[in-house]
C-alpha cells in the first residue's frame, strides 16, 4: 500500500468516526441560536414565522417555535430521548414547509415555483436540515453507530466514542 492509499484511509478513517457527533452538534448549536433569536424577538424570519401561527397569537407562537428549537437544539446535543426528539425536530421542519402551501407568495416569485424568491430559498433548504435528521435517526436503534468504509464493509463504531 501506498503513502496516499495509507494516507487517504487514515483520513477516512477519522472522518467515520467524528461524522455524525459533528453533524448532531451542528444541528443542536444551529437550533439553540435560531430559537434564542425567536425568545429575544431579534429573529429576521419572525414576520414570516407570526403568518404561520394559526390558532395562537403570533407573538406567543413566535416564542413557543423558539423555545421549541432550543429545546431540540439541547436534546440533540447531549442526546437526550433522541428518537423522541428527532421526531419533534422533523414535525417542526415540515411546519415550515407549509408556507409553500399556507403563504405561496412568500415562497414564490410570480407564482412560478421553479423562481423562488428569498424566503422559498431559505425554506428549501431546510430539506438538507431535514436529510441531516433522518442521517441521525438511522443511528438511534442501539448504542453503536455503524459506518461503511472504503471496502464496503461495515466498521462498528462504540457510541462513547463518538461522544467524544
């Protein structure tokens, strides 16, 4: 084997092992500051988050979506009741996919939904938030996260070490 073959599966090698504990803390620290905006009322989608609110008054459900998202954004990081909270974290990311629906002229230039404007861009992208979810809930079934390696064998890796 090669210096660049040993090289590039020592790398691989790390990367498997700190990929999903990176993944959980950059989702819990982005949840922690979007819903701290939200609790602070400095959040530049609360106008947008007020016209979602149906059936509470837009200012408290401003708070609720905010102290939703911390709350998520510190279960994910300590891994608390995981599946519990990953099915809270995939209920609040299909809420905000409703204003495609709810508010189309938010989301859409002219009503063509191939030109998203501004909002629809920041909206669609929460489908790579919701990828990054469902990547952590194929990890909750047991205390070990498997990841494949180069020769498509599965490598067990111990949770505690990923914890780390």
């Amino acid at each position: 084997m090669d210096d660049l073959e040993r090289a590039d599966r020592g790398l691989v090698s790390v990367l498997s092992r700190i990929a999903i504990p990176t993944l959980r803390w950059s989702l819990a620290i982005t949840y922690i500051w979007f819903g701290a905006l939200k609790l602070f009322g400095v959040s530049p989608v609360e106008g947008l988050v007020k016209k979602m609110a149906i059936g509470i008054p837009r200012s408290a459900f401003v708070k609720v979506m905010g102290a939703w998202e911390v709350g998520l954004g510190i279960a994910l990081l300590f891994r608390l009741a995981l599946r519990f909270t990953l099915v809270l974290y995939v209920a609040q990311l299909a809420g905000t996919f409703l204003v495609f629906l709810l508010h189309p002229r938010e989301a859409f230039q002219k009503g063509n939904p191939l030109r998203l404007t501004y909002t629809g861009e920041f909206i669609l992208k929460n489908l790579v938030l919701l990828a990054a979810g469902l990547t952590l809930a194929g990890t909750v079934r047991s205390d070990q996260e498997k990841v494949e390696n180069p020769e498509s064998e599965v490598t067990t890796i111990p949770s505690e070490a990923l914890l780390r």
